[in-house]
C-alpha cells in the first residue's frame, strides 16, 4: 500500500494535534473594541487589547504579580492595567508602571513581564502566533477577495465541541452533504457522478470536482439561479483553514474560508469568511443564504459533538476510510507530520476520485 494510502493510525489515546508554531484567527477585528478581550488559544487563556493607537497585542491572561487574570483590567493609553495592584504591561508583556514602588520602571525587569504573542490584523480578523515571545518565520493568510470591488464579505463566529482535525474535515467533506444536509445542499433524489482530482503540496491538500452539475438543494439554487456547470474546489491549507470556493461562469463566484482555531483539544472556534458575487444583488441574497447556513452550521455541529462524545466514550478514535474520505485523511497527514516535526516531506501528488452525490 502506498504510504500515502495509510489510514489515520489508530491509537488506544486521542488523535489530537496542537500545533504552537502557527497564526490562529482568535476574534474578528469588530470583536476587539476599547476592552481587554479573553480568548483561549490550544488550551492556553489569552488576553488581548488596544493601545490608543489602535494596534492589537495578545499576552498570557494572567498578571506577573499575584497571577489575576488580565482581562479583568482595563487599558490605560498604550497599556493593559492589572485590576487588582494596578501594574501596567505594554503590548510586547513588559511592565511598565508598579503603583507605589518609587524605582524607576522604565527599563524591562525579568520575571515581572507577560508571555507575549505575535499579533497581526488584517482581513477583518486578528491572528495571534500561537507560541509566546517568538518571532514568527511567517506571516499570517490573506484572504483572497476580500474588499475586492463587487463582492460582498460576510463574518460569523462559530464554536463547535470538537478536535480542529474533525472540524477541518467536515468543512470540506462532500459525501456527508447529500445525508446530513439533505435537501438543503444535495440529496433530492437526484445522484451524480462526479470525478475530482486532489492535490497535495507540503501544506495544503485540494480537490477540485470536474463537471459537476449545480447541486439540487435549495442553497445550491441561490448560488447558481441559472444552473449550468460549477466549478468547485474544496481545499485544505495548514494548518488551519478550510476553504469551500464556487464558480459559475464567468461572473459568480462564491468562496468560504473557514479560519478554525483550536480553543481546546475538543473545542474549535470557526471564523467564516464568506464573498461572494454573484447573479443577483449581495442585499438580496444576504437574508435568504443566512439561514440556510446557519441550519447547515447547526446539523454539522450537532453532528461533531456527537462524534467527539463517541471518541471520547470509547476512548479514541477507530476510523475506517475510503478513497473518497482522501481529505480528512492528508488533513491529519498535514498536521501529524507538522507536529512530529518530520524533516522528510512526501513527495507533491496528483490523484483522481470518482464519487456519487
Ligand atoms: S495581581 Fe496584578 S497587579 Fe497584583
Ligand atoms: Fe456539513
């Protein structure tokens, strides 16, 4: 068997991947305003706040002091200020003030600093560099499309009670959209025989579907009113964002990008980016699709949180996979090589799928 045929191992613990050395969306920018924000992060509890200039800063939420959580303070012009004693720590964890110590505090002391996070905004989003007091090789991903002129970007918020792996898997699985999001997506009776070709690279794996009918659902209508052939690409880009992306002839196009942040080992916060141009008006089409996709978000997360209670219940996950599950299997591939540190990259691949929806 090939190796890239092996099938997710199978462990007698969790299959949990948490990967520090890498940008994570943690709140959309509107989210952020002039109060210190709390955010979890693969575990960790973060704090994050303003300064008068507008630039965003993550910290370790907890004060060097006596350890009180930081969001409870308050920003002070270009500092967080501890509610408890009232020291003050800059953007980049140094303290800066002590109320009542008359030493000078303007050079950095050790051990009175916070862990601090790399932090960029742009997007909309704020992405937080998952390993504190680093300076990271990378920066974060730009979204395509986004304030690009005809299209209309719309952000939502989502928490689901599982692993970032199940997560990402589900945001790009096909075959489960004609059972569990019947009639919604696909699955009016009609099936389809469509062929993908999945590619992977050392950080991304995708599959784009070849000739692909307009699905029969009613969410598939608003996105192709006039039918025809689609384009679609379902793509997974390391180490933690799902993308879905529709086009329709020439002028509709239809791309979601789901940033998924691992707030905990089986808890992970989906910030969906979703553009779109299509035929008819983004105010028109706005009110219709956002339903459809909230009840679309609700079977899916309904779903993970009983498939994160079975592997927990059962003490771990014991998959079995075919050829067309290939996505949420190069998916774990991805994160486990990454997290295992793996010097040896697989060679890039080509591979064609045939499946019925
Ligand atoms: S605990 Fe923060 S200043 Fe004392
Ligand atoms: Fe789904």
């Amino acid at each position: 068997m090939p190796d890239t045929l092996l099938p997710i191992p199978t462990t007698d613990h969790f299959s949990v991947v948490r990967l520090t050395r890498a940008w994570y969306v943690v709140a959309l920018s509107s989210e952020l305003g002039s109060k210190p924000l709390g955010r979890t992060l693969l575990g960790v509890p973060l704090v994050l706040f303003r300064d008068s200039e507008g630039q965003a800063s993550a910290l370790l939420d907890r004060c060097a002091h006596r350890n009180v959580p930081l969001t409870e303070g308050r920003v002070v012009g270009d500092r967080l200020e501890c509610g408890y004693h009232g020291w003050q720590f800059d953007g980049g964890g140094a303290c800066r003030k002590i109320p009542g110590l008359c030493a000078d505090r303007s050079g950095e002391q050790p051990g009175q600093s916070v862990p601090c996070y790399a932090t960029r905004e742009q997007d909309g989003l704020i992405w937080v560099y998952g390993e504190a007091d680093e300076r990271p090789a990378t920066e974060p991903y730009a979204l395509p499309v986004v304030g690009e002129e005809g299209y209309t970007t719309v952000r939502r918020v989502v928490e689901v009670e599982a692993s970032l792996h199940a997560t990402l898997e589900n945001a790009l699985d096909v075959p489960h959209t004609a059972f569990l999001h019947r009639g919604l997506f696909r699955g009016s009776g009609v099936t389809n025989t469509i062929r993908a070709v999945v590619t992977r690279t050392r950080d991304s794996v995708q599959a784009e579907y070849l000739d692909e009918p307009r699905p029969t659902g009613v969410a598939a209508r608003l996105l192709a009113p006039g039918g025809g052939t689609v384009t679609h690409f379902d793509r997974f880009l390391m180490p933690s964002i799902a993308q879905v992306e529709y086009r329709l002839g020439h002028s509709s196009h239809f791309l979601v990008t789901s940033c998924c942040t691992p707030v905990h080992d089986f808890r992970t916060r989906i910030h969906a980016v979703i553009s779109f141009k299509l035929g008819l008006p983004g105010w028109l089409v706005r009110p219709i699709l956002t339903p459809i996709a909230m009840q679309i978000f609700r079977q899916d997360a309904r779903v993970l949180r009983l498939q994160s209670d079975a592997v927990r219940r059962f003490g771990g996950e014991r998959f079995s996979s075919t050829e067309i599950d290939v996505l949420g299997q190069q998916i774990w591939r991805l994160l486990r090589r990454e997290e295992k540190g793996h010097e040896v990259q697989d060679e890039d691949w080509r591979r064609e799928i045939v499946l019925e929806v």
